[in-house]
C-alpha cells in the first residue's frame, strides 16, 4: 500500500534553517519507506497568533486559515512534527499551530524530529512529546534530533551531508516506525 507523509515545519523565522532540514527528513522518508511527502510549512500557512474565545476542544475556531490549516492536518496520513529548539522548547510559532486544532490530531499517526544546537534538541523534543501525547495522537515513543555545528551548518545554510552516520540512523528509525503504523 502506498505510504504519504507531510511534514510539518515548525519554524517561520526570516533566515529559518527549518525548511532545508525539512527537505532533508522528505529524502529520508523517502528511504524509508514512505512513496511520496509533501511539506506543510507554518510560514505558508500564515496563521494569526492563536486567539479563540471558544477553545478548540468544545468548538473549531472559526477563520479561513483556520479552516485550511485543519484540512492539512485531518487529511494526512502520517505526519512528522519537525522542532527546533528555541530556549529549551519549541518555538510559539509552532505551540500556536497546535493549539489551533484538537479532534484533528487523535490517534494521527505522528512522529517528532528535532535539530539544535545542543543536544539535537533533546529539550524540544520531550517538550513536544507531552504536548501531542496529551493530543492523544498516535506517537511513535523514539525521537530523534540533527545537531546543528559545524559539520551540518556550512556558511549559514543546511548541509545534510554532515548529518552523522548515528543521528542517519536514529532518524531512519523513526521513519521506519512511523512509515509501519
Ligand atoms: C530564540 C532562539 C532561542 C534558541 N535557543 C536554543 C536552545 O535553547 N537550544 C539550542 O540547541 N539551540 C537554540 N537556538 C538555536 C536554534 O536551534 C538554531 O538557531 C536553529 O537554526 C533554529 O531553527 P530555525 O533556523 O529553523 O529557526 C535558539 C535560537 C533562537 C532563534
């Protein structure tokens, strides 16, 4: 059975390394098993700050972006959520894009990739892990994270080929994972 995958990019900042590194974890998946990926990418979806008098969880909120941005979500098969690290956690661009949704992201099958420059976002990602785990998305428990430095970050741009061969394979793991739910 063909296998999609969409990526979220977490990151919308001017100069962001986020969407290469994204382009990256598509050519992995695509090692992994996965038939075809596509990129939802937060700076594209171009959501307002999150700002709902009703929450999510008793009513969906009620705009376009809104509206467009759930349908992503809802209509992919496996998503992979990719996170920086921004002071120990994820960036608000990203806590903002999760909490505009709920219903969407139960039983999702989801997996969490993170690139930093300490401890390839280790901090990020368990913060990650408590936010979609209580989302009641469908996890896979391993995570694995790029350390940014500079075999990976080569004259301000993403260079896969630095990636080393351990963090290759933590990362072909979770895809693996993933692709098999
Ligand atoms: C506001 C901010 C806070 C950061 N805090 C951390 C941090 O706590 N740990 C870390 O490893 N890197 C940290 N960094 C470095 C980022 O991980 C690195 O700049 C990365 O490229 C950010 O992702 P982006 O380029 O897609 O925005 C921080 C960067 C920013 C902009």
């Amino acid at each position: 059975m063909s296998k999609s995958l969409s990526i979220i990019v977490g990151s919308t900042r001017t100069n962001r390394l986020g969407h290469s590194i994204a382009e990256w974890v598509g050519e992995q998946a695509k090692a992994a098993g996965f038939d075809s990926v596509e990129l939802l990418d937060l700076k594209e979806q171009n959501l307002p700050k999150f700002d709902t008098p009703v929450p999510p969880q008793y009513a969906p909120v009620d705009s376009d972006e809104a509206r467009a941005w759930g349908e992503k979500v809802a209509s992919a098969e496996h998503l992979v959520v990719l996170t920086p690290e921004y002071n120990q956690s994820i960036p608000a661009s990203l806590k903002s894009a999760i909490d505009y949704l709920s219903s969407e992201w139960v039983d999702k099958p989801t997996a969490i990739l993170g690139y930093g420059y300490m401890g390839g976002a280790a901090s990020a990602r368990k913060h990650l892990a408590d936010i979609l785990g209580f989302l009641k998305t469908d996890l896979v428990p391993e995570t694995a994270g790029v350390q940014l430095g500079e075999a990976t970050v080569v004259d301000g741009t993403f260079a896969g080929s630095g990636v080393s061969a351990d963090e290759v394979a933590a990362v072909q793991n979770v895809l693996s994972t993933l692709a098999s739910k």
